[in-house]
C-alpha cells in the first residue's frame, strides 16, 4: 500500500525535490532508506543531471520490486551482503553501478578497540560472572514479546533493553524473576552491554542483529507470518552461516537458550568469521563514485573492496 501511494504521488515528489536540488546543489546525493530512490533519481537527474545518486542499503537483502534497487534510473547502489548485490545485478543495474561491501554500516562505538573488565562489570551489574547472559532487544520502542520471553526465561540472567518504552521497562522491573536482571531505558552505550553479554534475543532486524553478531553474540531469532518482508532473509542469514537459532515463535525461547548455551563456543566461532568493514568500505566507494562524477569519465572501472 505504501508504495502505490508513493507511486501515485510520484510525480509530485519529484517536482519538489528537483526544486529542492536545484537551489542546493549537491556534489552527490546519498539516502539510507528504501521506497523513495526513484523518486529521488529522477528528481536529482532533473534537477543535477551531472550529480551522482548513490543508496547505500541498510537490508540485508532486497524486497523487489521498487524497494532498494531501481534499474529505470542512474542509481548506483552499495550493498551489504552477496546476496543483496546477486538481486541487485539481476535487478538490471548496470554492472558499475553495484559495489558490494561486507556488511551493514555499523556506528563507531562497534569498532572501537574497546578492552573491558567483563567479570568485573558484570559483577558490578548483579550478574555471575562466568554464567551466560542473554541480551534481548527489540529495537528503539521494545516489544511486549519482552514480557512473555522474561517470563519463559526466569532462571537466565537477561539485559533487556526497552528503548523508549518507559511502560515495558516498569512491567519488566516488576515482573519477579529468579535469575539477576538489568532493564535498561533507552542507552546510547548498547556496544557495551553488547559486550557484556553471551547471546542475543530479538527480531532478525539488519541492524542490532548485524551489530550483536559483529560483537560475537549469536543470535535467537523468529520467522513466521508475522516477520516482515525486509527481515526474512536475514533469518536465512543466521541459519546459513550457523551463527545461531531461529525459532517458529518465542513459546520455545526456553529449550533453545539451553541448547545455544550447550553449544556456545561453536556459535561464537561462527560469529567471529563475520566482521563488517562497511564503516571503511562505504565512504571508499563514496569518494570513488564522487571523483568519477568531478571527472567527467563515462568509463567508471569498479573499485575492489575486500
């Protein structure tokens, strides 16, 4: 429903934001979110037909069509997995317009070389020191799935991060628990708890999934009808690479932990193999894409990023 309404008002967005570009003139224009790139294309194109588009995707994957990559315009579009740039070349972009980098843009706090007394703050926060700790998170508004997955999971130690929900934080201080717990309120430090704790339970979104499993926690996720579109591959994601479980629903969030915790070695070896360098990678492939633009060059030759 969404797109066909953007589609509807297409040709309205586009009037407004060539008048946009065309007062500002940018050198290039780079968007992080899916629906609107044609819009955005073909109102920069009419605007500042000599000015580089670039959507740098913050999925895993595609959700064709009309979602990230739009072939009908002079997109250049950078891609956080091998299968996001295998839909987008088969999309019909042209070959030098799609750059594959190894994973989702992830904020400085996740690549600081960050040394920490874990069983000293962990110690400091109620938990056991050596006993698994689980982070669940379900983005920046949390979830009422919180409540039963708490309840389910009594006797684990847990980081529930709550966000901005102020009444899930106090239903989850309320609930009485066996094991320690620590609820956070919305935090700009979730590289440290991250790092604080053994595993990860939350919705397969590209971004806190992609940022746990960059800190070594392997995930429990769920798919099931309920799952949104953009979010399904990356449950294939967390299988494929065994970097963790994913469930039908969190009914049996508590066998699962037991059987992740069993094994939690052998997941966190599976996480280390994966680092994401798109922090270095994307703005290499932006100061590319920007210098062939200042050229003038009609011959853009791709940029290998490792």
């Amino acid at each position: 429903m969404l797109q066909q309404m953007i589609r509807f008002g297409h040709r309205s967005l586009v009037q407004s934001l060539a008048a946009y570009w065309g007062e500002n003139a940018p050198a290039m224009v780079v968007s992080l979110i899916p629906n609107f790139n044609r819009a955005m294309a073909d109102g920069l194109a009419l605007a500042q037909p000599a000015c580089p588009f670039v959507t740098v995707m913050t999925d895993l994957a595609d959700c064709p069509p009309r979602f990230w990559a739009e072939p009908q315009t002079q997109q250049t579009l950078v891609c956080g997995s091998p299968y996001a740039l295998t839909q987008a070349r088969a999309s019909g972009l042209a070959a030098h317009r799609v750059w594959g980098v190894s994973g989702m843009l992830l904020g400085e706090q996740f690549h600081e070389d960050c040394v920490i007394d874990r069983e000293r703050e962990r110690l400091a926060l109620g938990f056991d020191a050596h006993k698994p700790v689980g982070l669940v998170l379900f983005g920046s508004e949390g979830s009422k799935a919180m409540l039963a997955i708490a309840r389910r999971l009594t006797d684990t130690p847990l980081i529930l991060a709550c966000g901005r929900n102020a009444a899930l934080a106090q239903a989850l201080r309320e609930l009485p628990r066996n094991a320690p717990t620590l609820v956070l309120d919305y935090t700009r430090e979730m590289a440290r708890y991250m790092r604080l704790a053994d595993f990860f339970i939350g919705k397969p979104g590209s971004g806190s999934l992609s940022e746990a499993v960059h800190l070594g926690l392997p995930p429990i996720v769920v798919r099931n009808a309920w799952t949104m579109p953009q979010e399904r591959y990356c449950t294939d994601w967390v299988r494929d690479r065994r970097l963790g479980l994913v469930l039908p629903h969190f009914k049996d969030i508590a066998p699962a932990v037991q059987r992740l915790i069993a094994d939690l070695p052998r997941y966190r070896k599976a996480t280390q193999a994966v680092r994401s360098e798109a922090a270095t990678q994307v703005p290499q492939v932006l100061e590319h894409v920007l210098r062939q633009a200042q050229q003038g060059s009609g011959n853009e030759r791709a940029l290998k990023v490792a």
